[in-house]
C-alpha cells in the first residue's frame, strides 16, 4: 500500500484548472467535482489527497510538510522564497509582474522612488538590482488607486490583460518577470516519495508539451 500523497491546488479558477490537469494526466479524484463545502477530497485506489488552499497559502502548506506537492503562482514563490523544489512550469494562469505608473510621469533619479506594491520583496530585489533608490509603500489592495491619488509615484503588481490599467489612465513602463503556475515539492517528500511525485511531475509535463 502506498502511503498517501498530499497534493495543495489554490482555490478558485486556476485550481479548478490545475484539477483538470491532474485529471487528464491520470491522477482523478471524483468526489472534489461533487458540489459541496468539502476541502479534503481522497482517491484511496490513487493514494492521493487533494485539497483546497487559499492561493498564497499553497507554498507554506508545501514547505512545511502538510502538503507533499502543490501548485503555486511564481509571483508567490519570489515573493516568499520558500524553501521547496520547483520541478515544472504548468504554463497556466499565465501573466507578468510589472511596473506601471501615469502615463505623463517622468523619473528623476535624483529622488527617492515610491512604489506601492503588495509584493514587496519582489519590488525591492527589482530595484536593487537597477541600484535605484525606492520607498516602499505596501498595501493589500487597490494598488492602482495609489499613483492616482499621488501615494506613489508607480505601482509593482500583477499585470493580466491590463484593462484594469488602462481604465485608471495608467501604463505598463517595464515588465519584471513572467508569472504562470508552477509545480513544488515538499524536500523531504520528494526524497520519500520520490517515486510518486516523479511520475505525476512526468505526466503532467507531457500535457504541458502537448
């Protein structure tokens, strides 16, 4: 008998998208497409315990140990830097990390930079690296709203189709980095359960490809 592999999907679309995935590549749990408020969902022929984490929380359930895989945003993992294996890009839930600002703001290096962004590490490794002098401001929501309002000079978020830029009247001035889904693994599991976790990390590759 197989032990058990514990596997985190985020909530809401993409997990639902992510499941799908799973599914195709051979690894189904009937009973999570049931309409109910469960969150644990088990394939005991499978061996395979699926649950639903809220997005961000994916990475610490995974580092930690209580989730052997799971499928996190690459916004989260350069965010956060958890200590696990990222073994594939599920090339899901595709969009990019950018800055964007008023479309008549001009920088003066000269001065300290404000950028309001939830994601703050990420901000501040950007900026490092151009060696520019920021103010961080970090909020949880609304970041658009911060420039607008003269809060911030640019804001460091998530950028998808961009049309909630363009209805605050503000523009993408760079992209940092690519974000899609990504795989990880637990360090201790993926020695364990090494062979668990290889063959679905194989089989979902091969989805990806095609």
């Amino acid at each position: 008998m197989k032990t058990m592999l514990n596997i985190a999907l985020p909530k809401g679309r993409l997990g639902e998208k992510v499941y799908d995935m799973f599914e195709k590549a051979g690894f189904p749990c009937p009973s999570i497409k049931e309409n109910n408020r469960k969150l644990i969902f088990e394939n005991e022929e499978l061996s395979l315990r699926y649950f639903w984490v809220k997005p961000s929380d994916v990475a610490i359930y995974v580092e930690r140990g209580a989730a052997d895989i799971g499928v996190a945003g690459k916004d989260i993992l350069l965010e956060y830097e958890p200590d696990i294996y990222e073994l594939l890009d599920l090339n899901l839930g595709k969009c990019r990390m950018a800055v964007a600002g008023k479309a008549d703001f001009r920088d003066n290096p000269q001065r300290t930079l404000r950028v309001a962004t939830k994601f703050t590490n990420i901000a501040k490794n950007y900026y490092a690296s151009q060696g520019r002098d920021i103010d961080i401001i970090h909020l949880n929501g609304s970041i658009e709203i911060a420039p607008i309002l003269g809060l911030s000079d640019v804001i460091v978020d998530i950028v998808e189709t961009g049309t909630t830029l363009k209805e605050n009247n503000l523009t993408v001035r760079e992209t940092i980095v690519p974000i899609s889904a990504r795989l990880i693994s637990n360090k201790a599991s993926f020695k364990f359960k090494n062979a668990q976790i290889e063959e679905i990390a194989k089989k979902l590759a091969v989805l990806v490809e095609a």
